[in-house]
C-alpha cells in the first residue's frame, strides 16, 4: 500500500504539483490526428493535465495547441475561426499563430500584437496521434517512436475512451496481468457475449508468477503461467514511463496462433480525477489489421460505445451502472459488462476518482503494480533535484515489443522471450 502523504504524491498532476511537473516532461497524446482532418478545420477542446487547451490545424497543415482562453478578455478560442494561418478570436478578432503569437488585433486602431502571446506547446504527428510537450523547451526529450507510430496505416488501430477516475488506477488497472482471464473470461464455450474464450491458455493457465526486469526506459514483465503438466504460458510486455503498457496479442482472446499483433494503452491524465485511455493496437507482420480490429470491435473501445461528439466519454458509465446485464453475468461472461475494456472501466471507476490506496492489501501477483509506484516517486524526486525522469530522453523503448508463447515448462522464459521482446537487453536489477 501507499501512504496518504505518497498516493496524494502520485495521483495529483496539475500544474505545480510535483507529479504534475514530472509528467510534463514527456510527450504526451493529445488528439486523434482524424480530429483535425484537413487545414482550416474546426478546432477541438481539450484537457490534458488540468490545463484547458485548443487544437487546431493551420492553413499550412502545422499544428498548434494553445490555452484555450484568449488572453485579451479570456473568450475561449474553441469559438474561434481557424482561418488564414491563425486562430481568431470571434469576441475581438484578436488572431493567434500556431506558436502563440498574436498577429493580428481587429478592434485596436494602434495595434501591439508583438507584445501579445498565448501559451502554447510543442506538437508532434506520428501513428494517427497528435503529442504535445508541455514541459520546459530546453528539456525536450527525443519524439515518440513506439512501433505502432511506425507501421502503414493498414496495419493500425488507434481509438480513445474518457475514464472517470484518476489516471494511475487506470494505469495499475492495466498492468495488473492477473485479473484478465478473471474479469474479462467467458465463462460457457460459444458464449455470444465478448470475453476471453474458456478454451484459451489465458484462462487454462494456472497464477501467474509476475517478474519484473527494470530497465532505462520503464520495466518490461512477464507473467508465466503453468500450462498442464509440462508446458507454461509466458505473456512478456513492457511499461514505459509514465504511462504507456505494451501488451502482447499474438494469440489473441480467441486462442488463434501465430497472430502478429500487439496492443497497448496510454493512460494519459486529463485531470485529478478523469484520464484518457489511448488505445492501439498493430501487425508488425506482413498482414494487415481487418476493419474489426482496426476498430477494436468488442473492446468497447469505440463506436457505439464510445461517444466522440461528447468528449469521446464512454456511454456506460457509473451513472447506468456500466449497463451490466444480470442475465449475461449468469450465463455468458464473468462481470455481465459488455466489451473488455468497459469491464475495466467499471471496475476501476467503481473504486472512486481516486482510490484510497492505503487500505489495500497487496500481493505478489501485484509485483509490477508496486515497481510502477516505485519509478513514479522515483521520477518525481528525480525532477524536483534538477534530473531528467526515468524514460524521458531515451529512445531504447523504439524497439520494444510485447510477446506471449506457449513452450517448454522446463525452459528460462527470458532464454526464449527477449530476443523478440527486445533484442538489446536492458535488464536492470528490479527496484
């Protein structure tokens, strides 16, 4: 469990706030990139870290993210008309550049526009996201570059989903490799409803034995499993700092072998108490993705689960109840929620905003959970004493991926795993 004085630590993150200040020193995803389709398209709202912010695309296609209120008499700038290289201002005409920089005051016959300046952050296009950097210019860290970012668009899905709750439960939520074949099994063959299928070596497999390697950028961590009487079942994946899981899917919920896909989330903090879940997943294959995985069909994860006209929130939610159906839970699926990430959204929603951490009981099933809570107070101490946060300036990660194998009981699963998972090994010793 965490002290009061550490789970305040690692749950705050608005401006000023040491966890807040920490995580603004990596890139973060902002907006889908189909969110701001063309040049001169409509600006979009968003939230990132407390902060209120407006995206939009200029006439030249360059990107700018800008506080959202004009700082002549604070109108917001979502209203504004994207127009001619600049955002302006409907309540004055005062017109921003994609830096910030005010070019241009319609209601002053003495313009000072050059003593005018909104704030504004660094962005970055790659895998169908949009990143901003919101922390110091001169501590930039090197662009995102997560195999995802790196495939043909054929070979990737990437969706987004509002979570009502603090983004570190939603974090250890995902990492935690236990509760899968637990929360999101079916629990008949031929069940209609989404789940992980009972003849799968998810669910056959026995507990996992989480390991943990720490490495420059994160840990990666398997979970093994036994697997009747000779066999074991090892998932391998990788967290990167601060918030990014890459999670293997070469065998997939169905059990379908010799699959060429992984998976993955960004759990990027929209406040104190609400988070985004970026959600991707790609074929590192010759194959592309069909239009169902693209989309993520049956993950809940996208339409019509997920309402892009109302800030991408999710329609079941606490205030429904998660829509779980009764019947369901008795006869198909475990929790009666469905899609598999809606199941996770109610578990973790259903802790509250932000979970009390000091009444936890912790096990060792829980082991990459407590190495995540170890690297985020350790990054955050980092920062205060003038260092660069764990991850931040290393590009070691670009060649991560998560793997899953059935093999030999008797065999090491890093023998077998690592040359796959990442081919330079960056193990540390675990914190």
């Amino acid at each position: 469990m965490l002290t009061a004085e550490d789970n305040a630590l690692v749950t705050k993150v608005g401006a000023g706030t040491p966890m807040g200040e920490t995580l603004r020193r990596y890139w973060l995803p902002a907006l889908l990139a189909r969110e701001l389709p063309e040049p001169d398209c409509a600006p979009v709202r968003l939230r990132v870290l407390g902060e209120n912010l407006v995206g939009f695309r200029d006439t030249n296609g360059d990107i700018g993210i800008l506080d959202e209120n004009c700082p002549h008499r604070l109108a917001s700038l979502f209203l504004g008309r994207n127009e001619e290289s600049g955002l302006r201002c409907v309540y004055h005409g005062w017109k921003f550049d994609v830096n910030g920089n005010c070019v241009d005051q319609m209601n002053e016959p003495i313009g000072f526009e050059d003593k005018i300046k909104v704030k504004a952050y660094q962005t970055f296009e790659a895998g169908d996201v949009i990143w901003v950097y919101m922390g110091p210019a001169d501590k930039t860290p090197p662009t995102p570059s997560f195999e995802y970012t790196q495939v043909p668009e054929t070979h990737r899905g990437v969706t987004k989903v509002w979570q009502e709750s603090n983004w570190l439960q939603a974090l250890e939520g995902g990492i935690d490799s236990s509760h899968a074949p637990i929360l999101h099994r079916q629990i008949r063959e031929g069940a209609s409803s989404a789940g992980i299928q009972l003849s799968t070596p998810f669910v056959q497999g026995g507990a996992p034995i989480i390991e943990v390697d720490v490495t420059d950028y994160g840990y990666r961590y398997s979970g093994v499993r036994p697997l009747g009487e000779k066999e074991q079942y090892v998932r391998g994946y990788h967290f990167a700092m601060p918030f990014t899981q890459l999670r293997p899917s070469q065998i997939g919920r169905a059990g379908a072998p010799d699959r060429t896909i992984v998976a993955g989330h960004h759990w990027v903090p929209i406040d104190d108490d609400n988070c985004m879940v970026w959600n991707w997943t790609y074929s590192y294959g010759e194959k592309g993705l069909s239009e169902k995985e693209r989309t993520m069909e049956g993950t809940a994860n996208g339409w019509p689960n997920v309402d892009p006209d109302n800030q991408y929130r999710a329609k079941g939610n606490i205030r429904n109840n998660w829509l779980i159906d009764r019947d369901i839970q008795r006869t198909d699926t475990f929790t009666g929620i469905d899609g598999i990430n809606a199941q996770d959204r109610g578990v973790q929603e259903s802790m509250g905003s932000v979970v009390d951490r000091t009444r936890e009981h912790l096990g060792p099933a829980d082991t990459a959970i407590i190495a995540t809570r170890k690297l985020l107070i350790e990054a955050v101490r980092d920062v205060a004493e003038g260092g660069s946060p764990r991850g931040a300036q290393t590009t070691s990660y670009y060649n991560a991926r998560a793997i899953e194998k059935v093999f030999d009981g008797t065999l090491a699963w890093r023998d077998v795993m690592l040359p796959e998972m990442n081919p330079e090994d960056q193990r540390l010793p675990v914190a």
